[in-house]
C-alpha cells in the first residue's frame, strides 16, 4: 500500500485529526508497517510542511529517520511513474498528489489518502488503474 504524506505528519509532531500510524501501532488495523510503501516526494512535502508550520529541525529530522528505518521508499523519479503523473495532471492539480498516485498506479498497489479529489475519482480509478483509493474512515472503519 502507498501512504500519502498526511499520514507521515504526527511523525514530524505535526497534529492531524487521521493519526493512522498510530493505529496502526496500537493494532486497531489490518495494515502492518512492512505493507506500507511511501513516495520519496512525501519525504520532500513533510519537509515543506514542517517548515511552514515553523516545526523545529530536529522533529523533522527525527521523522525522517522513522520513515526511512520504517517503510520502503520508492523514488519518484522513475520514468513510469513521471509519464503516468503527467497524464494524472490533467485531472489533479496538485502535482505532488499526481506523483503519489502515479507511484500507486505503478506499482499496482491501492493508495491510502485523504485527498478529496482523488476520493472523488475513486471509482473510476479503480476502473481504469484497477486500484483501491482507501481513506483512514474505511480502515478504521
């Protein structure tokens, strides 16, 4: 499964209302850390988050450490999955959404997300990529 980066954000001690990680730790889902890919650009957008937020170095990197020891990282730059996040981008905005879903679509895995707009497409992503867009509600159920 593909992790969107605003599950990775308690782990820089940024505060979020789906604390799936946590979840996961407490053993309240089905999902063991081991199953979890994460998009290296997610790396980047926790970085770019933590910073704006005014989060102090060291939390940051403390949660960039977890990540790294944690999960498997794939790279964004991947020529199959820069093509698909540029056919994403007719119909995402946001070109780091666009990566994290295209990271999904090629390795074929289902991706865990709060995105509105992405959770509005589920079905026909489903349809054409033949992968399940899942959000913390239907996990935690």
């Amino acid at each position: 499964m593909i992790l969107d980066t605003i599950y990775l954000l308690p782990l820089a001690r940024i505060e979020i209302d789906t604390d799936l990680l946590r979840e996961m730790a407490e053993g309240r889902t089905k999902i063991r850390f081991e199953d979890i890919t994460i998009s290296q650009i997610s790396i980047f957008e926790l970085q770019a988050k933590a910073a704006e937020l005014g989060i102090p170095p060291p939390y940051v990197i403390e949660a960039v450490q977890a990540i790294e020891k944690a999960f498997r990282i794939e790279p964004f730059n991947r020529p199959k999955i820069i093509e698909t996040s540029f056919n994403l981008r007719k119909e995402i905005n946001d070109y780091i959404d666009c990566i994290i879903l295209a990271t999904a679509i090629t390795l074929k895995e289902d991706l865990i997300t709060e995105d509105t707009l992405i959770l509005k497409r589920k079905q026909s992503i489903k349809k054409k990529y033949n992968i399940d867009i899942l959000n913390y509600k239907t996990i935690i159920g």
